[in-house]
C-alpha cells in the first residue's frame, strides 16, 4: 500500500503504511527504506538520515542504503564529508 502511495505522490501517506508495517516487523528493511525514500520526497533530511541509519543498523553492508546516506549528507545537509 505504501508503494502505491508513493508511485502517486502522497509521500506522507506512505509513511504511515510503512510505519504500520514496522509496527508488526521492527526489523522490515523495506519499510525502513522506502519511508526514508519518502522522507526525501518530503526534503525531510532529518528523518530520512534516522530512517536510513535504521536500515545500515539492520544490514551496514545494504548498497541502497549507503548509497542513499550519502545523498543525505551530500544534498540534504550539504556537507561533502559526511557523505563519505
């Protein structure tokens, strides 16, 4: 359900879904990351950056992730070397 909200722009919506569905598995990496991904679409670098880490806490080797945190630093937060 939440892809769905996000494939039509209700990014909030589909942080709501994806935080029910980590109501029921804390450990959903999924759900961790597209609501990071929804974060951003919302420029919510904060909450993006903390969903994220939760994602590289569950898995520190997950590529999307890594990837996805150094747009955060990078973009989000301008900062260059956080972003390594």
């Amino acid at each position: 359900m939440g892809n769905d909200y996000m494939s039509h722009g209700e990014y909030q919506k589909a942080i709501d879904c994806y935080n029910e569905a980590l109501q029921i598995d804390p450990y959903n990496r999924d759900a961790w990351f597209y609501a990071a991904k929804a974060y951003e679409c919302l420029s919510d670098w904060d909450h993006e950056r903390d969903y994220c880490d939760r994602v590289l806490e569950i898995n520190s080797n997950d590529v999307d992730a890594l990837l996805l945190r150094g747009t955060i630093f990078s973009v989000g937060f301008g900062d260059s070397h956080g972003a390594n």
